[in-house]
C-alpha cells in the first residue's frame, strides 16, 4: 500500500504529550513556531510518500553492489538522496553559521521516521551524515568545520562512522587500527573497518569517514584511541577536490536486510586524515555522533513499525475471511485480528513519544545549559533506542503474522520490514548494552534523574485521577513499583545489575508508555481505547519485569555452559 505520512499525529505529540511549545518558547529555537512546524512536516511528508516510499521495493530486489571497487546504487537511490538533499533535510538541525537550519531535534527526529517508513535502507545515508555534522559541530578544529560542514549540510560530501573491526565489535577498545604521525599535522592511518554503513555510493562527490585509530604512544583500551577525518578525496582549502585517498572498499556486506544500503568493508592503507578533538580522546568525540544516532536508531524502529503498521492495516480491511462478530466484514473483525492491529498502533505510540520527548530533552539541554533536562536526555537516549527497535521487530513480526500465510510470501513485502529492521536492535550497541547503559552510567547520579521523571509521572497520573480515576491509578501504580525497584537497583553490585538491565529498561518503558497514552487520552476522548490497550494490556508487563530483578546474577551463572551444552 502507499505510505501516508503521520503528519497530524506528529502535531498531536507534540502539542498535547512531549510539550514541543517549551522548545519553541527558547531564544535557541524561536522560530520552529507553529507554522514553520507545520510547513515541515507537511512538505517532508509530500517528500516521503511521493518520492522516497516508492524507492523502497527498489532497494530490496536490486541491492547495492560492488563493482570493479565501485558502488552501485539501487535504482533511484541517486535521484531520491538528490530530492532529500535539494530540501535541506540533512542540515535541519545543523548551526546556521555553516548553512544548516537551526532547528530542534525534536522536528529533525519527526522527519526523520517519516524518511525512514519510507525507505529506511536510503534514510541511513543522511542519518550517518547528520550525526557526522554534530561531532564535527563539537569536536573538530575551526580549519575542519568550515571546509567540511558546509559540504555535509548541502548533502554535496556523505558522512560515515568507522568504528568496528573483526576482532573489535562491542569491546572497541580492542582495535588494531593504527596512526602515525606525518609531520605536517596530519596523520596516517591504516587498517581495516568492517560493517560501515554507506561505506561509498555512486552519487555524492566525497566520503567522508571519521574513523578511530590508535597513535603509537596510545594507550589500551579505549582511553588511547584517536579519531580521525579520512575523505575519500582529499580537499582542497577552498573545497575543490584533490586525489584520492589511499583508502577503498573491500567488499559489500551480504545481509539479511537492507538491501539497498550499502554496508562495506573498508581497508586504509597509510590514508591521510586529520584528528577530530584531541589525541587519545576519540571516544569522546564519537559518542557525539553515536548518541545522535542512537536516537535516530530508535526513530527508525519507529518508522519501520509505522510502516509495518499500515502494510497490515491495509490488508486486514481489504481482506476477507470467514464469519466475523460483526457479520461479514473484513479480517480486521476477528478480535486476535483486532487485538493485534490494536497492539501494534498502541506500541507505534509509545515508541514515537518516548523518542520525541528524548528528542525535547535535548533540545532544552541545549537551549538552557539545564543539567536536569541534559540529564534526562542522557537517562532517554538507551530506552530510546532499545524500545524503539525492540518495537520494531515486534511491530513488523506482527505485521506478517496479521497477513496470514500472505505474510510469509515476499511480494506482499510484509517480510521485507522485518528483515530491514532487524539491524537496529544491534547497531550502534546493541539493546542489551543500551540496557547496561541504563542501569550503570546513567545511574551513576544514584537514579536521581530517574526519580525526577518518575515524580513527573506519578504527579501527572495522580492529577489525572478524578477524569480517569481507573487508567490513572493503574499508571501511578506502575510508577511507584518501578521507584522501588530503582531503589533496589542502585544499590546492587554492577554485574547483579547487568544481570537485569534489559527487564529493567523494558520495565521503565512499559510506564514512560503509559504516561504518554493517558495524556494523549485526557487531551483527546477518542484516544481512550487505544490508551486503554496500551494501559490494561500492556502495562501490567513491568510487574513480570520487575519480578526479574529479585534474581542476581548468580542465578545465570548457576546454569552453567556445560549445562547449555548438553
């Protein structure tokens, strides 16, 4: 079916659940009023179903490929990138001084799930770019911003983030890459990245990939690791471009999904590149960039559940099969039909308004210097991601299973959600690091910005009582249980911690879920019995949850390998 962009519902999230006018009333952001909000969306959502949804079977039955150490793009790839550069999507939140928008993050994040419904395989590409741009923003010298931003934002130059090796996934710590010193300031860097999202294309002048590397007087692990800018090409002062780098694509990835999204192999031999920030601090720099895209990760588990959604949807009222409650209707009549399609807009939900309200949290961040609202962002970025993509796969499984046999049969393209989406429950660390994130880093405050946000949503459930006295107290309810276990949580050893990250993560997720669906039902009285799905059926989950975190983790090393393997 053809893609509809969610515009309205954007609008409604952001004015009655995330509080997108508290972005809008700071000096950073005052122009992303109402309308200017409104003229977005609705031109990125013409962008999307119009230009970039019909690029996404494309994609899928003619992949990248690596030709004679030349990508090839999908067909229409180059002209619907084109489309998305000639709009300034990927500057939307970029400085103005170097030719970006200066819009919030919460409005980039909305344009960016309606990019990724469409075609998440070519969203990835100014995804990468857009968080490059931030690093550099933060981190590169006054030299690299100006030559490279302006090319980033216009969509002329690609961005790429090289991080993993074989033997270097998680633990990047353990890289081989290497760096040395050229005398002239900059640096040459050799070795070999694996699984680098849009490695090369066939359609934007430079590549330009931030790459970590470790200088000979480098320490191990991580505190010892450099970045690095190694172009494709490298650039002239005024942005013209030179030679080419001594740098090339190895092999193309042959993936589960994603097909039109080119994941390369990449092999530096002695390439020259300049230092991002400073020597041995290139974590620091490249967390920049993999926050960015762990909130745009998350969104796209979004957009593909938003997709997924209405591929299903579409197919349940056209199709019918057997007698119904409700007479001969549609298969969107039987009550598991029903309850599903219900499941699935109630999660689609839920993801979005935790991701935008991330999204609102850095926003403010930015635009006051709070530390609460920095906090909070930082406390959202891993449920972002982590319930974001988890959704996604639930979503788009859900989805096959709503078309039945049809589901199973790839010209329906249900299956191709599930496969694009898979990806994003590992990249960019997988869930079960964002979840140990959670509970360790951002716990480091002794949970202090998980009570705040908790005491939000006890306050808000608690004023909710006498309008939905019943949805109310169910979601105070969960929120006190989850206090609690917070409570708990901090004060157990690190890997007793670890140990019940994920049901944790899923737990404060499962109630940031039901917070936003109670709004969004006392803001709008036909939003009750989808916030009821979400309330009733699937908010006493966290109890489950919850129950987990009494289990250490002496009780998973009791089941011992040896025991695994019998």
């Amino acid at each position: 079916m053809p893609y509809r962009a969610p515009v309205s519902e954007f609008r409604f999230v952001f004015d009655h659940v995330v509080g997108m006018d508290q972005v809008a009333a700071t000096d950073t952001f005052a122009e992303a009023t109402p309308e200017t909000v409104e003229a977005i969306l609705q031109e990125a959502g013409k962008l999307c179903e119009t230009v970039i949804a019909p690029l996404n079977r494309n994609g899928d039955k003619v992949p990248a490929r690596l030709e004679n150490g030349v990508v090839r793009t999908s067909p229409g790839f180059a002209e619907g990138y084109r489309a998305i550069d000639d709009g300034g999507w990927v500057g939307m939140a970029a400085d103005p001084d170097h030719g970006g928008m200066g819009l919030p993050m919460t409005l980039t994040t909305a344009v960016n799930e309606m990019i990724g419904s469409a075609c998440l395989a070519l969203q990835l590409n100014p995804l990468m770019t857009q968080g490059q741009i931030e690093a550099l923003e933060h981190h590169a010298s006054d030299d690299i911003k100006a030559l490279y931003i302006p090319k980033l934002i216009s969509g002329e130059w690609c961005g790429t983030m090289n991080l993993t090796e074989a033997g270097a996934g998680s633990d990047v710590g353990a890289l081989r890459t290497k760096a040395e010193r050229n005398g002239d300031g900059t640096y040459a860097v050799t070795g070999q990245k694996i699984y680098i999202t849009w490695g090369d294309n066939d359609f934007s002048e430079n590549i330009c990939h931030l790459v970590l590397a470790r200088l000979p007087d480098g320490a191990p692990g991580t505190r010892g690791i450099s970045l690095f800018m190694v172009p494709k090409f490298i650039p002239h002062a005024d942005g013209s471009l030179g030679p080419r780098n001594s740098l090339q694509v190895v092999s193309l990835e042959h993936k589960l999904g994603l097909h039109g999204s080119p994941t390369a192999v990449m092999q530096y031999d002695g390439a020259t590149g300049w230092l991002i920030g400073e020597e041995h601090k290139g974590m620091a720099a490249m967390f920049t960039m993999m926050n960015n895209a762990r909130l745009g990760v998350g969104m796209q588990g979004v957009a593909v559940a938003e997709a997924a959604f209405q591929h299903a949807l579409a197919y349940a009222l056209d199709r019918k099969q057997g007698k119904t409650p409700l007479g001969a209707g549609s298969i969107a009549d039987h009550a598991d039909v029903r309850r599903m399609l219900a499941v699935m807009k109630a999660e689609t939900f839920s993801a979005r308004a935790i991701a935008l309200a991330c999204a609102v949290a850095i926003d403010m961040g930015r635009a006051t210097g709070s530390a609460d609202w920095q906090a909070r962002a930082a406390l959202l970025t891993p449920i972002t991601k982590a319930f974001g993509t988890d959704i996604g796969c639930e979503v788009a499984q859900m989805g096959i299973q709503v078309h039945g046999g049809m589901g199973f049969i790839e010209e329906t393209g249900a299956a191709q959600f599930a496969r694009d989406v898979r990806v994003t429950a590992i990249y960019e660390g997988t869930n079960g690091i964002q979840a140990m994130d959670l509970v360790g880093r951002k716990m480091m405050d002794g949970g202090a910005a998980a009570y705040r946000l908790l005491q939000e949503i006890e306050d808000h459930a608690r004023d909710s009582r006498a309008t939905q006295p019943e949805l109310a107290t169910d979601v105070w309810n969960a929120a006190e249980a989850l206090r609690e276990a917070t409570e708990g949580l901090v004060a157990m050893a690190a890997n007793d911690r670890n140990a019940n990250a994920v049901p944790y993560l899923r737990a404060f997720a499962r109630v940031l879920g039901g917070h936003y669906h109670l709004k969004a039902a006392l803001a709008d009285s036909s939003r009750l019995p989808l916030a009821r799905v979400a309330i009733k059926r699937l908010l006493p989950e966290h109890h489950a949850l919850l129950a987990q975190l009494r289990e250490g983790a002496d009780a998973l090393y009791a089941v011992t390998t040896e025991a695994l393997a019998s």
